[in-house]
C-alpha cells in the first residue's frame, strides 16, 4: 500500500508541475493572440487592404 501511496504521490506532483507549465503556456498563448488582434487592429483603421 505504501508503494502506491508514494507513487501516486509522485505522479500527481509531477501532474502539478506539469499543470502549472501548462497554464503558464496557455497565458502565453493568450497574450499573444490578444496582441496579434490589437496589432491587427491597428492596421485595420489605417488601411483595409488585407
């Protein structure tokens, strides 16, 4: 039983790292794609040529 206890243990630790990367990688999307649309944005009320 031990055995099993540690090793979920781990596994969800290693899940919460991994989690967290995750979350990490998704404001990073995110942020990109909010600024990718206020990019275009910008250039949408200069010239509508697209």
């Amino acid at each position: 039983m031990q055995t099993t206890k540690s090793l979920m243990h781990k596994i969800f630790r290693r899940a919460k790292d991994r989690d967290r990367e995750y979350k990490r990688q998704i404001e990073g999307i995110k942020g990109l794609l909010i600024w990718q649309q206020n990019r275009s944005k910008g250039h949408t009320k200069k010239c509508d040529t697209h």
